[in-house]
C-alpha cells in the first residue's frame, strides 16, 4: 500500500516508529555514558507519542494508561535513577571502547532486514493500521540484545535490556494495540523492580570489582584448575565457602 | 476466602511480615509456619479437584487442572521442608559472620516470595500473567543469589538477571505473539484471549500456523533459558552454587519445573494448532543436547554444588526431552520424573549444605571421608545420589525406565544416546562421589548439628514412589498426559 493512502495520523506513527529505531541505532553506538542514559530517555519518549497516536487512531483508551506507565517509568524514572547512580559512582563522563563501530551498525542494519523477514507471517495476518511497524518493533528489540552483547560496561547492558523491553512493548503496541491491562501493570511493575536491582547490583559491582566492566566477571569458569589466581591473592580462602 | 487464595495469600503475607521481623529469631518459625499454611492450604485444594475435576476461578484468573495442581503440592512441600532446613542453616550463617540481620530479613523475605511468584506462576489462568511471575521468580532470587557479597556471588547473581532477563524477554515476545494470532481469529472478547483455557478451548486449531511457530520459536529460548537447556544454560550452575543452599535447594528443585511447566503449557496450545509434532521435535532436539552435555559437564566439576547443578541441568533436559516426544507413555513418564528429580534433588542439597558447612568448603577435592566423621550426612549423600543416577528400588530408575521404553517405542535410534548419556551422567557422580563419601577423613574434622529430617522424607517418598504409585497421583498423571498428549497428531 502506498504511503500517501494512509491518513495522517497513520503517516505519522510511521515516522514516530522509524525515530524509535533512530534512537535505537544511536545507542548502538553511543559510548559515553551520560548521553547514552538520554537518549534512552529519548527512545521511551518517542515510544509514549506512538503509543498515544495508535491509542487516538484505534480508539483504545487502555493505550493511554500504558502511555502514561511508559512516560513515568522510561522517560523519567529508569534515566533518572542511572543518571543519579553514574554520578554517585562518578562515571557520568566515562566513555568505553566501542570496538568496530561501523561493523556494528552494519550488524544493527542487518538485524532491521531479518525483522522484515521474522515479520512477514505477521503482516500477511494482520489487518491492523499499524502492521507496518510491526518489523520496526522486532528490530528495536534485536538491537537492544546486540547492544547487550557487545557491550562490557553494565549501564550500557542495562540500557540495552531496557531497550529489549521498549521493543517488546513496541511489539505489543503495534501488532495488537497493546495486551490486557493487567499485563500490562504486571510487566511495568516487574521493569520497575529490575531496574531497582539494576541500581542494587552497580553498587555491589562497584564495591566488588572496583569497576563496572563486566569483562572483570570472569571468575566463575569450567577451567579444569579451580581459581588458582584467586586462591594464591588469597581472596577466597578455603574455610569461607559453604 | 478459598483454599487456592489461601494457598496463593500465605506466602505474600508472610513474604511482607518478613520484611520486618525477618531477622528475628522468630522470622525462621514464622517462614516454616508460613509455609506449612501454604503447604495445608494446596494439600486441602488438591483433595478438592481430586473430587471435583478441574476448577476455574470465579473471574477466571486462576485454572487448576490435573497437569498443574500435583506441581503445586510439590512446590508447598519441597517449599515447607526446604524452609524446616534453613532456619537452622541460615542461624549457623549468621553465627559464622556471613550474613548480616538486614540481609537476613531479605533472605526470608525473598524465600516467601519467591514461592509466592512460583505458585502464581503454576495456578494462574492467563498467559500474560504466567509471564510476570516467572520474571518475578527471578526477580525475587537474584538478591538471594548474591546474599554472601562475595565477589563470585556478585557474578553469578549478575549473569542470572542478565541472562534469565534477556531469554525471559524472548518470552514475552512469543506471548505477544500468541496473543496476536488469537485475538486475530478470536478478537470478540479482547481481554479474554489471554486466557489458557479460551486459547485451548476455542482456539485450539484455528490459530494461524505460521504465527504460531514463530511464537513457539521464540518462547521455547525464553523458558528454556530457565529451565537451563543448552546451549542457554551458563547461568545455572553459578547461581545455584553461589547462593545459600536452601535456595539451591528450591531452585534446583522447583523453579525449573515450573519453567518446563510453562514450555509444556505453551506446547500444549501450538500442538493443537499446528497439527504436527514440530514443537516436539524442538524440545526433543534441545532436551537431548541439554542431557548429553551435562553428562559430560559432570566429569569437570570441582565444585560439589556446580556438579549438582549440572546434574539438573542433565535431568531438565532429559525431560524436555520426554514432553518433546509426546507420546503418552513418555508424558506420563516426564510428569513422574519432575516430581521425583524435585525430591532427590532438593534432598541432595539439603544434604551438600551440612557436608559443606561440615568440610567448611564446598571443593570437591577437601571434602572427604563424610560416611565416618557423621553418618548420617554421609548416607544422605550416597542414598540420594544413588536415586539421583537412577538405581531400582528408587523412584527415579521408574520413571527413567518407562522413557527409555518409550524411546525405544518410538524412536529406536535414539535410546543409544539415551543409554550412553544415563552412563555418563552416573560415572560423573560416582567418580565424584565415592572419595567424598569413603575417603579417609582429614585430621580435625567434626560432625556438624544437622537436621536430615527433611531428606529422610523426601528419600522414603522417592523409595514409595518407586515402590508403588498411590492411585491418586496416578490418576492425575494419567489425566495430565490425555490432556497433554491428547491433542497430538498420531
């Protein structure tokens, strides 16, 4: 179907789904802290406004609470509670080593194709106003879990799985104009509890490890010699372990 | 109020009195008596729908059907003992310094309500629910895994949530999936088409196929994640050996069922869709990936707690497997296996926590000559690593038994690397095994104050189940396959 049939407001889910993606891709490749945390922000904004659209072309008031749940808990106060966290632990100008950056947004260019390709069975199924979006949904969420995998520092993981959620909620939006509100409470109460332990665990990482570099989690391993560095440094001596 | 509220509102309950009291030394009583209510309450159910058949709630949000009310006995019970063991183990804790009064209340907080999450998780009617509550058991453990704050806790509780957080996600995608293929053939009623029993009732076979795969694709990574299949297992064995051992013992014991209960579920509703056995082909693939190199994993542990985990991971997969295969003898062989491996595993770390706190270490290689410094540990860890590896007169060899004959009913070929995987597996833990048990004790070692009481009674009832299966759990295993084989294609 050509773009121009589509009414206005369909027009512009379109475009608002497409800047999700964008945000997607810029913190693909984002490796300062600070700005990766806002463009977060920017992505559940920009999520919240297509949810709005899809809730006033489909009539779906339920939409508008799981809105408003996006705008409270993704726009305000996951960014805030990891901005607050990176400058406690004074990382807010850390910046780590993107390692091939141009093969990685190829990689996020190529999972964007396969969504199309995961998505077709979808779209020849649905008949819904958004169903183009559908693919968009499925990428943003492959590309949270790329950016979960080649990432070492963990508030770039966490971003990432908070972009995984983004995604599956997209998801959710678009191909079906949301799931019953219960649902929908119970997964934002569960992203709500995550993110609180993610904030946990940076303060038990950084007490810990000295570091939020995930790479220094290298401890627990199928090496045939059990922990011999670690035993000789003395940091685990035999009677503390039961 | 109803037994299946009480059931479900005695552990919230208890989980936020805990929160208070949690350190005192009464919190330990009030998490058994908590419990035992729990444990009271799904036993009074289950003689309910044992007399009356399935029940659906009054709004619909909770189902109990023959398939998942004997899970719901076996999580109270393992729940109920595992907590009888750990208000001594965790005082014991708490004496050697590990852990402190605030991270105590957390622990029995946690222990609550991660039952809670476990028992929603199993009785609830709606597949959108079931997803929220297998996150919040993870939830409610990642603390609990990193209670010790040793660094290798801190480790193994962050690959747990990242890992389980990432597969669990997948999950949600698939269910946004099912979702959609129903409310697309069954769109009348929106809020309804969550429902498992609307989805297996009017949506069983007019879902479309090409949706439904792509679903059931993306749920079996999400809870396979957690039932620790291979190649999505590397959390597993870090998260039950760093954690206090009553939570292995629960985790190890329950969560994993109920993971595969949820896979099971979920394959029940794509079954009836798809009219071929793809999905079990699926779970056939990964379960017996999962038990053959788990199998070897055993050989290359050295710690005692990891070579458990992989044991579970190798039982786990073995399951997957039967469920996968999908013929009735196999269901019915998988349902007597989850509850069996749920005993004689919870009883086995109930056990390796007294050997461990008696050797003050959990290597493999410091702890020896467990059979002359306190018997009873000793036994306990020989008699259910016995049962464990599947020897006669215990419940585990039935179960393991009528797979096998099933394989070989159905799919000749592959009782080879059943066979050759059973052998492995039982050279893993045996190797292990006998100087831990025989070995000639070091200098100085002293017998620990140790309640077996918990493993005497999941050891008699696997030796019962082995001997002679009651007719009502019979008849609800035997009810559970027709319902779960039923819609196969022959």
């Amino acid at each position: 179907m050509a773009l121009a049939e589509l009414g206005l407001f369909s027009q512009a889910i379109i475009l608002f789904a497409a800047l999700v993606l964008f945000t997607s891709f810029i913190m693909l490749g984002q490796a300062r802290t600070l700005p990766l945390i806002f463009t977060f922000a920017w992505q559940g904004l920009l999520l919240a406004v297509v949810t709005v659209l899809v809730a006033y072309v489909s009539k779906h008031p339920d939409l508008y609470v799981s809105a408003a749940l996006t705008i409270v808990l993704k726009v305000v106060l996951i960014p805030w509670l990891l901005y607050r966290l990176s400058v406690q632990l004074n990382m807010q100008y850390d910046a780590e080593l993107i390692r091939h950056p141009s093969l990685l947004l190829l990689g996020g260019a190529g999972l964007v194709i396969f969504s199309y390709y995961v998505a077709l069975p979808i779209v020849r199924l649905s008949g819904l106003a958004t169903r183009n979006t559908i693919a968009v949904s499925i990428a943003v969420e492959l590309i949270g879990m790329l950016l979960m995998c080649v990432r070492r520092n963990a508030v770039a993981q966490v971003i990432g799985f908070m972009s995984m959620e983004n995604g599956l909620f997209f998801s959710a939006v678009v191909s079906t104009y949301g799931m019953p509100l219960i649902v929908e409470l119970g997964v934002a109460f569960d992203v709500l509890v995550a993110a609180i332990l993610f904030g946990v665990f940076f303060i038990h990482l950084r007490d810990s490890f000295d570091s939020l570099d995930v790479v220094r989690l290298n401890r627990l391993s199928e090496a045939d010699e059990p922990m011999p560095l670690q035993e000789a440094a003395g940091a685990r001596p035999p009677g503390e372990h039961s | 109020m109803t037994l299946l509220e009480i059931t479900l509102l005695a552990p919230l309950v208890g989980g936020l009195l805990l929160v208070f009291i949690g350190h005192r030394p009464l919190g330990g009583w009030i998490n058994v008596a908590t419990c035992a209510v729990t444990f009271g309450a799904s036993l009074a159910m289950a003689l309910d729908v044992f007399a009356h058949g399935p029940q659906l709630s009054s709004g619909r949000m909770f189902y109990i059907d023959a398939f998942n009310v004997y899970l719901v006995i076996l999580t109270a019970f393992v729940g109920m003992t595992s907590a009888i063991f750990s208000r001594p183990y965790m005082r014991h804790e708490v004496e050697r310094g590990r852990v402190t009064d605030r991270r105590l209340r957390l622990y029995h907080s946690m222990y609550q309500c991660f039952i809670f999450s476990m028992l929603l998780a199993l009785s609830t009617n709606n597949l959108g629910i079931l997803w929220v509550a297998m996150e919040a058991a993870t939830l409610t453990t990642v603390l609990l895994v990193s209670l010790y704050r040793t660094p290798e806790a801190i480790e193994a509780a962050w690959k747990y949530f990242i890992l389980c957080g990432v597969g669990i996600a997948q999950a949600l995608f698939g269910t946004v999936l099912v979702y959609f293929a129903a409310e697309n053939k069954l769109g009348a009623e929106r809020d309804d088409t969550m429902l498992w029993t609307v989805l297996h009732g009017a949506g069983a076979g007019i879902l479309d196929p090409a949706v439904v795969t792509l679903a059931f694709v993306f749920l079996l990574v999400g809870y396979g994640t957690k039932v620790g299949l291979v190649p999505l297992h590397n959390w597993l064995p870090d998260a039950h050996s760093e954690g206090p051992t009553p939570m292995s013992a629960v985790l190890s014991g329950l969560l994993l069922n109920v993971a595969l209960y949820s896979l099971v579920r979920v394959k029940m509703l794509v079954d009836a869709s798809l009219q071929t056995n793809l999905a079990g082909h699926l779970m056939m693939g990964f379960g017996l990936l999962s038990f053959m190199v788990a199998g070897l994993f055993l050989h290359r542990q050295h710690d005692i707690k990891r070579m458990y985990s992989y044991s579970s991971i190798e039982h786990m997969g073995l399951m997957t497997f039967a469920f996968g295969m999908g013929v009735p003898l196999a269901t019915y062989g998988a349902l007597l296996h989850m509850t069996v491996h749920s005993l004689t595993k919870s009883a086995i770390f109930v056990t390796v926590g007294h050997a461990s706190q008696l050797a003050g270490t959990q290597r493999i290689d410091r702890i020896r000559g467990l059979i002359r410094t306190q018997p009873a540990i000793g036994w306990g860890l020989l008699i259910g690593t016995v049962a464990i590896a599947g020897f006669p007169p215990f419940g585990v060899f039935i179960s393991e038994f009528l797979l096998l004959v099933a394989t070989m009913q159905s799919w000749p070929w592959l009782a080879i690397p059943l066979l050759v995987g059973f052998g492995v597996a039982f050279a893993g833990l045996f190797r292990n095994l006998q100087p831990m048990v025989f070995g000639e004790p070091p200098p100085g070692q002293k017998p620990v104050e140790a309640n077996m009481l918990p493993v005497a009674v999941h050891l008699l009832l696997v030796l019962w189940l082995g001997l002679s299966i009651p007719a009502f759990l019979s008849g609800w295993f035997e009810q559970a396959t027709l319902l779960i084989s039923g819609a196969l294609p022959r």
